[in-house]
C-alpha cells in the first residue's frame, strides 16, 4: 500500500463525481505495504480507501472486488468495495485501474499478544469457511513455480551461504506435493500489518490483493510464522496455540495437516523471504515506499528447519514434553 501514483485535489474530486459521496474533505497517502498506491480519501459523507493498482491487468482485477463484496456479505471484516452510479465496482483513474472501498477503523499491532492471535485464529478459520461458497479460482501467482522463476532471477545477486539454503530448501519442498489437502480461497498475506484492532478487538482484515485459491494451512502457516514469532524467528507456544485453537473451531484441522504442518511453515517463509529478496535487489521507484527486510524470513527459515521436532508439538491437542 505505498504510493507510486500522485494524485491532486482537483482530479480526486472530479474522480468521486461518479459516485454518490457527497464532497471531497480530506485525502492522503498511505506509505504501509509495497504493491498499491493508496489513499484515505473523506467526503462529506463516508471515509474510504482509494486504491490505484500498480501491478494487476485490468481483466484480473474484478475477481479480487468480488472476493471482496462476497466476503464482507458473509460478515468477514474485509472492506467493502463501492460501486458508482453504474453499478460498477472498477474504475479508471490516472490511466490506472481504481477502486474504492470503505475504511476500516482500527490501528495495526505491531507486538500481538494471546488474545490477538485468538481473535486473527478465528477470524481466518471464518474467513476460509465462508470462502468455500465463492464460485471463482486463482491460481496462487507467488506458488513454487514463481519460487523457481524467482530463485533464477537472484542468481549472483545472494552471498554463498543464502544461495545454498535457498537451493536447499527449494529441493527440499520439491519433494512434497498437497493435492489432497483442504484448499480454498486463502488471504496469502494476513500479517500484523493487515489486519485492524481496537484493544483486543479485531475490526478489519485488509489488502487482499495476494488472495487466491491454494492449500488452507499453508495461509495458516503464513499468518503463524508472522503473527507468533519472536525477534529472533522462534514461536511463542502460546500465541501458536491460541490461534490454532481459535481457527479449528471455525474450521477443524484434518489429520493430513497436523502431518503437513512444518512443512507448510517452512513453505510459507520461503515465499516471504524470496519475495522480500526480490525487492530488495530489484526495487520499483515509488514516491513513498518501504522495502522490507529479507533477514527477518531468513531467520525464521532457519528457526523452522532446525525445529522440525518442536513444531510437531506446536499443535492443539499435541504433547509439549
């Protein structure tokens, strides 16, 4: 959600003309997160969220604005897409896609506790419950196969020591296939950052523009290996507990994924420690953007591998001794 895309007074307030949203107040740039520009646009009567699509084709846009109305109808806390007088929920503006949601209030947190972890837990076993009656598939962009394109792309950028874990854990994830395992509509991208609270209380899930259709866990795992970990890449057994507990309630967990579940850990930070490198060493210009840094899934890769024996006891139901 950073800004790549400068927007003036004059050409918002003619671009909110197609809607039914009263006067332009206020607007600002949204400097979180990395793919989108983004702004908090007030009018006289709602407060929103403008997003201009940096990186999507137009024709692929329409899914995730669905995936939102449907889910926010099911009473997922996604932000809601508007549609103009038209009936239509994607624009053009700035000769680039558009759309507006409605805001979320709430403020991201960046040191979870329990109850957060339990509220984030239940909130995506709901989420990934009410996906199963979505009628469209995507087919996950950042899968191993962009692991793969990914991992070429960075030859000669990494020092000996990543480029022989990354060639390591790349076979190693080669060798497992999920074909049986739940599948659905998964979030891919539930971090602290993307998600909404006031105290304890969860009041919004945002950013679903990584959302597709892929293995249920592994958006659990995701969502676990941000959400529970220490500085140092090592899970909080609480936290890990509250927040499986809280989804399998919504959602119980099949037998074949207690079975999969370091794997998918291990799969899920991977995907964030590529991504993260491929930013890091082929940036795009922005006018306010954040390149994250890669070591932080480094180190929980390797945390995740050394601990294959812990994770197995980082399960409801399983024994800690």
């Amino acid at each position: 959600m950073s800004v790549y895309t400068r927007v003036e007074t004059e050409e918002l307030a003619a671009f909110l003309g197609r809607y039914d949203l009263g006067e332009l107040e206020d607007f600002r740039g949204i400097s979180a997160g990395i793919e989108n520009t983004n702004y908090y646009v007030t009018t006289s009567h709602q407060e929103l969220v403008l997003t201009l699509f940096e990186q999507f084709e137009e024709e692929e846009l329409p899914w995730f604005l669905e995936l939102l109305d449907f889910l926010a109808g099911r009473g997922v806390p996604a932000p809601a897409p508007l549609a103009d007088r038209e009936g239509a929920l994607l624009q053009r503006f700035k000769d680039r896609p558009a759309a507006l949601v409605r805001r979320l209030h709430g403020a991201s947190v960046d040191h979870p506790g329990v109850e957060h972890c339990r509220a984030i837990g239940a909130a995506l076993g709901h989420l990934h419950t009410a996906g199963r009656d979505f009628p469209r598939e995507r087919p996950n962009p950042r899968g191993p196969h962009w692991w793969r394109e990914t991992s070429r792309r960075l030859e000669g950028k990494l020092s000996d020591e990543d480029r022989q874990l990354l060639d390591a854990e790349l076979h190693f994830q080669s060798l497992f296939r999920f074909q049986d395992m739940p599948s659905g509509i998964v979030h891919a991208d539930l971090f602290r950052d993307n998600a909404l609270f006031e105290g304890t209380e969860l009041t919004g899930i945002i950013d679903f523009y990584y959302a597709c259709s892929d293995v249920l866990l592994y958006d659990v795992a995701i969502t676990v290996n941000d959400w529970c970990s220490d500085g140092e890449g090592a899970l909080d057994p609480e936290r890990v507990e509250a927040l499986l507990t809280a989804y399998g309630e919504q959602r119980p967990f099949s037998p074949i994924e207690r079975g999969a579940w370091p794997v998918m850990l291990r799969a899920a930070a991977l995907r964030f420690w590529l991504s993260r490198l491929n930013d890091l060493h082929f940036p795009r210009a922005g006018e306010l953007t954040h390149t994250k840094d890669p070591d932080t899934f480094k180190r929980i890769l390797q945390r995740r591998i050394r601990e294959e024996r812990a994770l197995r006891r980082l399960w409801p139901g399983a024994k800690r001794a």
